[in-house]
C-alpha cells in the first residue's frame, strides 16, 4: 500500500514500491501573488521545508502557470529532483547541465515551447563529461573514444577580409564617428568586427590621440561607427526574433497579450544574460517593447525587441550573436541581437530620450 502524506494544499508526499513523488510542490510562506488580471491570496505556508521532502524520484506537476501549483520555493526545488512529470498544459523547461564545463544550454537555447514537448535530455544531471564517455563505453557505444570537436578554420592563413572578398560583393562606404562626422571610407562594412583597431586606415588621429576601435557596424547603411576604448563597454543589448524555451515568462505573457503599440512595454524581470557558448552569464533586467522596424518597407511598421540592461558591461558584442536568457538554472528562450551599445555614447542617449518622449 503507498504511504500519502498531505503536506499543504495540493503538495502530497507518495511513497510506493521504494519510489517517492510528489505533486505540485507548494512551501511559500503566506503572501499575495500579483497575476495582472487578479491577485492570488496564500494564507498557510507549508509546515516543513522543501529540502526535507529531498530525495525526491518524481515531480506530479499539474502545470505551473499559477503559484497555486507551483510557487517560488517549489520551482526552487525542481533541479534537485530526478524527474518532473506535467500534463499538456504544464511548462517544459530547459535547464544547464551540472556540468557547467559541457553546458550545451546556450545553443539548444532556441528550442521551442512545442519542440521541448518532444524532447528529453537524461544527461544533465551527470557530473562530468568523463562519466558520459565511461557509460557509453561500458555500452559498447563507437563514439566511446571519440575526440573533442572543434570549430574548423576555413579560411585560409585568416585572411578573412580576402575570404569574404571572394564571396560576397563588397561595396565600399563610410567611416563615422559617433556624432556622424565622416573620418574616412572603407572597402565593404562586412570586413569590419566589433572591437577591431587595425586597419581602419583612417589617416589623421583622434582629438585626444588616442586609439579608434569598430563600435557598430551598420550593414544596411553600409556604415562603420568607430570611437574610443572606453565606448566599446555594452550596457544595453536589443534583440530580435526571440523565441521561448517553455512558457514565457509572467511578464512577457501578459505583454505578449495586449496590442502592438509603439514604444509599449513590459514590466521588468530580472535574468542573466549570454552571448557566447562558454561565456560567463551576466546580471540583467529585461523587458519587451515595440519599436520602430527599421528593415521594413512599409512606413510605420514595429518589431518587438527584447531589451536587456546589463548591470555589469561586456565587450565584443555584435549584432548577429544570439542571446540567450537565463534565470538561475532555467533558460528563458533567445534573441537574435540587433543592436548593442555603450549608455555612455550621446548619440545613443539622444536616441533613447527622442524614443521616449514619442
């Protein structure tokens, strides 16, 4: 017979057959949870703590779009059980591996809410990469021994601006500084990266003497933004195209509900930010908004953007990268980054200053 004990409101604790569950993990203590529309009212928190149900085999999750079902300390609790176990409408989540040396969360980022109904990744609780091979091994798995891939450099001795030459057309334009003054012309705007120094060729010095490196570049302009070390420091990045690893955030969702309207925007949530593979994750405060499309035919066109205010700045960072947002383990989804900027720049304070007085 399973041993059921009633821990508070739907939490309840099975033991079976050596196996324990439990369903809808509920430990706040009693508080209000502001859902827009209404706001939800616990009045007894659990008598236990969650860390004294552990170990845990199973979570029975009914779905976790109300704290009701699954609050702050329950979602807590998740990573340190063996599985979770939903309904139709409960949230699949994507989180990092254990191993943070082989996380892959980065790339697999861009999985759907619907894709990640269809997958499983049974390794992301195994200590290390060397345990994964031991196991595959043991197996008989051919792969067993195989080595590290890596990243094949394709372009010969490089030479990438030769390479992309030989590719793509490249068409000649202008080098500006942040104020828009013209400082010199360039071969093709794809030849140039974020963070480049050499090879501007620019021909006269800054005012201070001091070194111009590639802030921005402007494909569609056909432009190239240079300025001085300190501006090449990223406080805000915009991204595009972002998808949903699981159900968006209670943010997004309510903002995801209402009209597109210019210059609209979600309530803050608080995540860490990634831009590269094997980046370090950066402390941030996101939100959506609607913008004006500068890519778009039609006068008056949006886009929505993903703003995300690092609170401590990055470098190298460039249109094109993906950026993938996290909070704690879990990941929230990606964007295509659009744009990626100093808060120090005047040109881009006055952006933002004509933005919101629209």
């Amino acid at each position: 017979m399973p041993a059921i004990n009633v821990i508070t409101g739907p939490t309840v604790l099975i033991e079976y057959a050596g196996l324990r569950f439990l369903t809808d993990p509920t430990f706040d203590a009693p508080q209000d949870y502001d859902m827009g529309i209404t706001v939800l009212k616990k009045t007894a928190g659990a008598p236990i703590t969650p860390e004294s149900v552990l170990p845990i085999d199973a979570v029975l999750l009914s779905h976790d779009t109300h704290p009701d079902n699954l609050d702050t300390s329950g979602r807590a609790l998740l990573p340190k059980v063996g599985h979770v176990i939903t309904t139709e409408d409960g949230n699949r989540e994507l989180h990092r591996a254990a191993d943070w040396a082989k996380d892959q969360s980065y790339v697999l980022g861009v999985l759907t809410h619907e894709q990640l109904k269809h997958a499983w990744f049974p390794l992301a609780d195994t200590p290390s990469k060397a345990q994964v091979r031991a196991e595959a091994a043991e197996r008989g798995f051919s792969v067993a021994k195989k080595p590290d891939s890596y990243d094949i450099c394709f372009i010969p001795e490089g030479d990438t601006r030769a390479w992309l030459g030989d590719h793509i057309t490249m068409r000649p334009g202008l080098i500006k500084d942040t104020h828009g003054e013209v400082l010199g012309e360039h071969p093709g705007a794809q030849a140039y990266t974020v963070g480049q120094r050499k090879g501007l060729a620019l021909g006269r010095p800054a005012a201070d003497g001091k070194p111009r490196f590639v802030l921005e570049v402007r494909p569609k302009e056909n432009e190239v933004i240079v300025g001085s070390r300190e501006l090449l420091a990223v406080h805000e990045i915009r991204g595009i195209r972002a998808t949903w690893a699981g159900v968006p955030v209670e943010q997004a969702a309510r903002f995801l509900e209402e009209p597109a309207q210019l210059g609209a925007r979600s309530e803050e949530f608080e995540v860490t930010a990634q831009v590269r593979a094997h980046a370090d994750p950066v402390r941030a405060k996101a939100y959506m908004t609607w913008a004006p499309d500068p890519e778009a035919e039609e006068e008056g066109a949006l886009r929505l953007e993903t703003v995300v205010r690092l609170l401590d700045p990055l470098s190298g960072v460039a249109p094109g990268q993906t950026m993938v947002l996290y909070q704690g383990t879990r990941v929230l989804g990606q964007s295509t980054i659009a744009r990626a900027y100093s808060l120090d720049r005047e040109d881009i304070q006055e952006t933002l200053s004509a933005n919101s007085q629209r």
